[in-house]
C-alpha cells in the first residue's frame, strides 16, 4: 500500500468522524435549543447561572398566529335567491265615488304579497291591497301577469289571500318562527312600485312583542293575534305584505302595519301563524273562526306587582274605563257566560294562559260552535265557566 493511499483513507476517516460530529451536534443542539432552553429559562435555580442565563439571551421568540377569515356572502340577492323568486306585485283596481264630484273614479294601488304554494296561492297583508269592490293583477318575477282572486281576509291575523290560475310556481319555503329569537339577521323583500323589481332591506329582529295585539287597542281582543316580530330596517312601510327572511332564505313572517294613537306601529306576523292561517285559506276556513268577545290585557310580572295582582300570568278581563259594558261585547259568549270585569282567565281547556300562549291565541284554535271551559280567577277564587263559542 503507498503512502498516498494510506494519508487518503486517513483524511476520509477523519472526515466521516467529523461529518458524524457534526450531525450528532446538530441534532443536539436543536434538541437542546428546544427542549432544555426553555426548562432553563423558566427554572429559577437554574436561570440564575451566568453562562446559562447568557445562553438564553438574545432569544427571540415568535409566535405564529395563523388568521382564518370566514367571509359572510354580502349578496343579499345570493341569499334570498328563491325567496326573491316567489316574491309578487299585487295591483288592486278599484272604482270609488269622488267625495266632491260624486263621480265615479278608478282607483289603483300595487302591493307586496309572496306564494306560499306552487299552484298560485298569494299571502300578503291587507293593509297591502284594495279588499272591497276591487280585481287584481298579479306580475312574477319572470315578467308573467295573472289575474287574482281574493280567496279572503282572516280577521284573526290580518292575513289576506290570493288565487292565481298557474302551476308549477316558485314558492317560499317556511322557517320555524318559534325557535327564533331577538338578534337575528332578517332580509325583507318588497315589491310595490310601478314595474315588477324587488326592494331589499337588512336589519335585525329586534323584539318578539308578546303583548302586542292586533285590535290596535289600549287592551286586547280576544278575537285578535297576540305576538308578533319587529325588526329595525329601514322604510318599512315599502315592505307591507312582503316576507321577512333568515340568512337561509326561509320565511320567517309578513310583514304588516297598524295605526295606534295615530301613529303607525309596523311588525312582522310569525312564520306559523301565516301557515296555520294558510291551512284555513285552503279549506275555506276563515268563517269558523271563534267569536268570545271580551277585552283583556296579558299580564306581566311588572304589570302584577305594579297593580298588586296576586296571579302574574294570565289575562284579565280589563277595560280602561272600568264599566263592564265595555270589557265585554254585549249579547256575546263571554257576557253570555258569565265572565265579569277583573276576572283572570288562567286557563282554556286546561291550558294555561300567559305570554307564550295568550288568550285570543288559544281561542283562535278552536271554531265557531264549539265548547270549552276557561279557568278564571274571581276575587281569589277558582271557578270553572263553561263558554259556547
């Protein structure tokens, strides 16, 4: 073996020593960087050691904050896409004596109603059409018109109904207005102008108005909703009749206006109240509903203590006045049957009465003729009176 040869493998072995050196101390040093650094730094013993402690000096430590954006569709036409589809233009046509000229003059009016049915059944509000003496014209999103028939008004929600001759329809889908709450986003539709164009408008639910009844009264009627939706966008009065939509494009009311102390009041009627009043539009069931005919007002915890109430739920039979005649409507079931002004109904048919299920509510489900028994409060006392609807 030359000498060249033997200086050849020594400088190889000596580089492999080195190459393995230097990957056993690498590795050594990532771990000791990792792992008993940090034990170092937070140990307190072992930190106040000079050269260690040096040893963790100058160290920069960086966090990494990954960020996740979760971009919300800003497209309210995305959103309410079907919805936007099943959305319609009402346009009542009437003829009206001119108070002065005494001549009769044509009246028109357009509104907003949505389908709730794919053969052409209409929901809108009243307050949204012409009702008397009036034919109607219906325009869809893909430029078609119909002619509409009124199926009927419900006196009970203020719902009014249409019919157009078609099939095949986009309607709306229905949320579970039940299981909404106060805070949620909602997307009103309306389309009322001239030409057939959809108006949006975003805001939030903003109170579910248990005590607010339809009557438009200082007091309840118990032949009157009791419950409603109120949201705070903007030009509400171009959204009656029109729906009120969650971000999943499902209806979640109607939108609706009454006047009270001269000022309008605007709200949305729940989602399940439109589909239970649907069901009677269907059958031809607005005649039966049931008529009590008394005034109350829903109590409230507030209400009880403010008025020294022992019962804070219920529905006490109330006029401002305080004269019986007009909390009770005469000649009618209630007054028939006995109830007096200041009795507490508490129950009908075992079911009790407070905000989730107000009176007029409970009554609204049943029909005209039939009999059922309310639980009253009289003086503290607990009666059972019989009604006849």
């Amino acid at each position: 073996m030359s000498e060249n040869s033997t200086i050849a493998k020594k400088v190889a072995k000596i580089i492999l020593i080195l190459f393995v050196i230097f990957c056993v101390g690498g590795v050594g040093g990532v771990y000791f960087d990792q792992h008993v650094l940090p034990f170092i730094r937070t140990n307190k013993y072992l930190s106040r050691i000079n050269f260690l402690k040096r040893s963790s000096e100058n160290v920069t430590v960086i966090n990494k904050t990954e960020q996740v954006t979760i971009k919300e569709d800003d497209s309210i036409n995305e959103i309410a896409s079907q919805a936007s589809n099943a959305v319609v233009n009402i346009v009542s046509l009437s003829s009206q004596k001119d108070p002065l000229t005494k001549a009769q003059v044509a009246v028109d009016h357009s509104g907003t109603g949505v389908l709730v049915s794919s053969d052409g059944m209409i929901a809108t509000y009243r307050g949204a059409i012409i009702e008397k003496n009036a034919t109607y014209q219906v325009f869809l999103y893909n430029g078609s018109n119909y002619e509409a028939k009124l199926v009927g008004v419900d006196e009970f929600s203020d719902l009014a109904f249409l019919k157009i001759d078609a099939s095949n329809l986009t309607a709306i889908s229905f949320g579970d207005s039940k299981s909404v709450h106060p805070g949620k986003k909602v997307v009103a539709i309306g389309n009322s102008f001239g030409e057939y164009q959809n108006r949006y408008g975003i805001g939030l639910l903003s109170n579910i108005a248990k005590t607010f009844n339809l009557a438009g009264k200082t007091v309840s009627s118990s032949e009157k909703l009791e419950g409603v939706f109120e949201s705070d966008f903007n030009s509400q009065n171009e959204y009656i009749g029109g729906p009120v939509i969650g971000f999943s494009g499902d209806l979640l009311g109607i939108n609706g206006m009454i006047v009270v102390d001269g000022q309008p009041q605007y709200f949305q009627i729940p989602a399940d109240v439109v589909n239970q009043t649907l069901s009677l539009a269907l059958q031809g069931g607005f005649g039966e509903r049931p008529f009590l005919g008394a005034y109350y007002v829903s109590i409230t915890k507030e209400y009880a203590i403010a008025n020294k109430l022992n019962l804070d739920k219920g529905a006490l039979i109330y006029a401002p006045s305080g004269k019986q005649g007009l909390a009770l409507i005469a000649a009618s079931p209630a007054e028939n049957a006995g109830l007096k002004i200041n009795d507490i109904v508490t129950a009908v048919n075992g079911n009790q009465v407070n905000l989730d299920n107000p009176l007029s509510n409970l009554i609204s489900s049943y029909k005209k003729g039939d009999k059922i028994e309310l639980t009253v409060s009289r003086n503290g006392n607990e009666i059972k009176i019989p009604v006849s609807l």
